[in-house]
C-alpha cells in the first residue's frame, strides 16, 4: 500500500480552504497547534486524529487513495 502523504496534506488543504477555514480553526477544534496541522497539510506529519477531521469535514478518502493508486501494481 502506497500512500503519497505530501499529496494527501494538499488534498486536505484544498477542503480545508473551499470551506473557507483556516488552520488556526481546525488546531483550536482539535486542540492542536497550528503547526501541527501546517505539518500535516505540507506532508509532514501523518496524525491520523488531524486526517479524520478532514474525512469528517467531507474529504473522501477512499476517492482519493483510489484515483493516487489507479496506475500502480
């Protein structure tokens, strides 16, 4: 399983900012840091607690794991 997590914190990045949040707002829900969701969406850090707000916030995960691995064996 091959899991690109530099194009996965820009993915979330995107929903995070088409829902016009900013990271300051998703590390206060969270009771993170900002630098630790900055570190997440620059591929950083792969936190799994920060990954699911962004599937609960409507980041289909399943979609974009698929479409990344379509041409992989």
């Amino acid at each position: 399983m091959y899991i690109d997590v530099i194009d996965l914190g820009k993915a979330c990045r995107h929903v995070r900012k088409r829902l016009h949040i900013t990271q300051m707002d998703v590390a206060k829900e969270l009771s993170y840091s900002i630098s630790s969701i900055s570190a997440f969406e620059r591929g950083e850090n792969n936190n799994a607690i920060i990954l699911a707000w962004y599937v609960l916030h409507g980041f289909d995960l399943k979609r974009w794991y698929n479409g990344q691995n379509k041409d992989r064996v």
